[in-house]
C-alpha cells in the first residue's frame, strides 16, 4: 500500500498526488510537486484521492463479494429469532391475561368480603380490642345464649387477639379400614396453643379431659393432629412426620418429605401422605416404620383440597371442577370420575372450606362395565355462626353431629335440626 506522506524527505504533509516517473508511485505534496517536476524524468500524475478511492472500491467489492453468503445466512437467523421471540411473548401475554383474569375474580370476591365488614371504632377513647368487642357486641349476645361449660385456659395470657388465632386442632383417625364408612371411630380430638398442648374432647362421652401439664413442642398453626388408638399423638409438618407418645416423648417416624399438610390420613395404622415433589402418594406403615410407594396419580392432576375417606377409598379435588380422583388402598389404585348424578345415598362426610363447613355425601355406582364409580355432592352446610367461628380444626362426623374447633370453644352442629350448639366454651380469662 501507498505511503500516506510525502515521498520527500523529513515532509510530513499530506500527499496531494501521485507520480508514476518511478518503478514506484511516488506521492508528493503541493508544496513539493515544483520541485519533483524538475527531475528530468517522464513524469505522469494522478490525484492521490482518486487513487485510494479506487483501491477502497475494489477491497470493499471483494469484501462484501466474501461475507454476502453470511449476511443472508444471518438474515435468515434472525428472522427466525423474532418469529420464535413473537411466539413466546404471545404465549406469556396469553399465561397473563388468564392470570389477570383470575386475580379480577378474586379480587371481586375480596371487595365483597371487605364490603361485608363492619368498621372499627377509631376514636382515641377506645383501644383495638375494645372497638372489636363492641364491633362484634350482636355476636357475643348470640354466643352467650349457646354457650356450653366453661373450660379456663390459663396458658392464654390477656392479650386475646395475638394468641386466639393459634389454637388449633386434630385431625381425624381411624381405627381399622372397615370402620371408615361409618366414622365410628372418629371420637376424638386435640387443641392446643402455639406450644403447648391443652385438651382432648371425646365425642363418645361428650367430655373435655384437660391436661395436667402441657407438652412443651412448637406446633406450628398448620400441622395435622390426631389421636393414634394408643392414645399417642401423630404430627404432619412440611419436612416430616413425628409421634409424640403419652409422656410428651417425640420420636420422630422418617425424613419422609410430604408435599401438603392437608393431604394425610391415619387408618388402621398406616399414614397415607402425598409425596414430597410428585403426584403420587406414599404409605408409612407404624409397626415397620417403612414407606411404601403408591401407584401413581393419573397425569395431568394435583391435589390441593383437605382429603375424606368413604369405605376403602381416599377421596380429594383434581384441577378439575368436573372430576374428583379417588385411592383405592384395597387394589392400590388412583382413579378418576367424571361427578355425575347422584343414585343412592351411601355415606356422609364432611369438608372444612373458609368459615364454612359442607356435609357432603358419596355414592357407588355399578354400570353395565361392571365398574365401580364414586360421586359426591353438598347437601348442606353449618355456617350461620362461621363467620364469628371460624373453624381451626378439621371437623368430625360422628353420630348426628358434627363437631369441629372455634377460637372459642368446642361446637356440634345437629345435621337434623341444623343448628349449633356449644359443647364447651374456652375461658381466656387469667
């Protein structure tokens, strides 16, 4: 390539031309060009620019010439990028907008709940918990009036909002599979504070036996208790499964993983639990202690409602509104039905949703296929005190009555005349 500055010596100025008198151009200045004319030599001169400019076409030609080939190729790339990009922003604009549509609906629902509120008395003569009392005065009338014997509670300090909503209570158990059907067996529940535990009531009897000591463990506000034939005490946390035995004693039943706190069930000494991070479920056999592995739930489905058991089978909501999906622990098999209409009445059952209690009944039917299907349907609730009532424990069946943990006591409620009564009221007073 050409020399940028002028051929003559010690110049450091820009060429202005190029002469072809040598075997060599020679560039040269015009300050110079005087000077070289006066060689005597044949001298031919050509605009420097022009001669560069040139060069440059010819390179530039041959370049392009060289990564044409690329271009296109990478044209073609990236428009198969953006149709790929266009997909995928279509399909999560499509995920949002479903998402917004739900969070409408909820928020809907939240609007008519916060509309449904009485408001709080903000004036400075009344504290938090006195505006509430006087809020909720109607209610309280109506407790006083079906309030059953007082139970004291004096592991409850005096601050009564921080620590009512901690109690809590068992779920069911059950002791042998043909006892299911009927909830004979269901007598018996446990309530407790944050860590302590206070009581049992046995439906059978109708009493409340009170603890002499507490058992000092952390129960956390969602675990699952019931009460084990021996009379020890089965706990579901997230992370594992543990007994604590009569002397307060906690033995730990595996590492075990259970994916729901709501999806476990004591039956004739075997907890049925849900696997941690699948769609299966698993059974821990007590008198073992070992895990056995179930079959696998149809695909395409999750379990996120509170289970029911009806004769062998382990009954729960799919992702589906149309279906439910039901175990049978006799063959070891999931299953699902469409709900369909209802034949025969078999069994009742109940399911704890919100504030609100469901009596739900299951039937069997037999088809031409000789298969046997299972369907429910809600034919009552118990909610004319639940919204002062909330229900903290997994309501039982038993008799005639269902019976099921407030924040303020014990409560049956009478499935023939529909009403609730007390069975004891907790006193919070010290």
């Amino acid at each position: 390539m050409c020399t940028r500055l002028c051929s003559f010596e010690k110049c450091s100025s820009n060429p202005a031309v190029v002469c072809n008198c040598e075997a060599i151009p020679v560039l040269i200045c015009q300050e110079h060009i005087k000077n070289h004319s006066q060689l005597q030599r044949s001298h031919t001169y050509t605009k420097v620019f022009s001669e560069i400019r040139e060069e440059a076409r010819k390179s530039a030609i041959k370049l392009f010439s060289k990564i044409k080939p690329e271009l296109i190729k990478l044209k073609s790339n990236i428009i198969q990028e953006e149709l790929s990009m266009i997909k995928e922003i279509n399909k999560i604009s499509k995920n949002a907008l479903e998402k917004l549509k739900t969070c409408e609906e909820n928020l809907n629902q939240i609007i008519l709940e916060i509309s449904s509120l009485r408001f709080i008395d903000n004036s400075k003569s009344s504290t938090f918990v006195e505006s509430l009392l006087k809020m909720q005065q109607q209610d309280i009338e109506k407790i006083k009036k079906i309030r059953g014997p007082k139970l004291s509670i004096n592991s409850i300090d005096s601050n009564f909002f921080s620590k009512i909503f901690k109690l809590e209570t068992s779920s069911e158990c059950f002791d042998y599979r043909q006892n299911c059907c009927d909830n004979s067996r269901v007598i018996k529940f446990v309530w407790g504070n944050f860590q302590n535990i206070i009581g049992t009531f046995d439906a059978e009897t109708v009493k409340v036996y009170q603890h002499k000591h507490a058992w000092d463990y952390h129960f956390d506000a969602y675990g699952i208790k019931c009460l084990l034939p021996d009379g020890n005490i089965f706990y579901a946390k997230y992370r594992n499964l543990i007994i604590i035995d009569s002397f307060g004693n906690i033995k730990p039943i595996s590492p075990y993983k259970i994916k729901s706190i709501f999806s476990a069930i004591y039956v004739g000494g075997c907890i049925f639990a849900c696997c941690s991070g699948s769609q299966s479920w698993a059974k821990y056999i007590i008198q073992r202690n070992e895990w056995n592995f179930l079959t696998p739930l149809p695909q395409s489905q999750s379990i996120f409602t509170d289970c029911a058991l009806f004769q062998n089978y382990i009954l729960f909501g799919s992702n589906s509104e149309s279906k439910i999906i039901y175990y049978d622990m006799l063959i070891d098999s999931f299953s699902e039905i469409s709900s369909l209409n209802l034949k025969t009445l078999a069994a009742k059952t109940i399911i704890a949703q919100d504030r609100r209690v469901f009596i739900i009944e299951f039937s069997q039917f037999i088809y031409e296929s000789t298969d046997n299907l299972i369907t429910w349907n809600i034919i009552g609730e118990c909610s004319e005190l639940m919204p002062f009532f909330p229900v903290t424990s997994y309501p039982i069946l038993y008799k005639e009555n269902i019976y099921f943990s407030s924040i303020y006591g014990i409560y049956a409620f009478d499935i023939k005349e529909k009403v609730t009564k007390s069975v004891v009221y907790f006193d919070f007073s010290n």
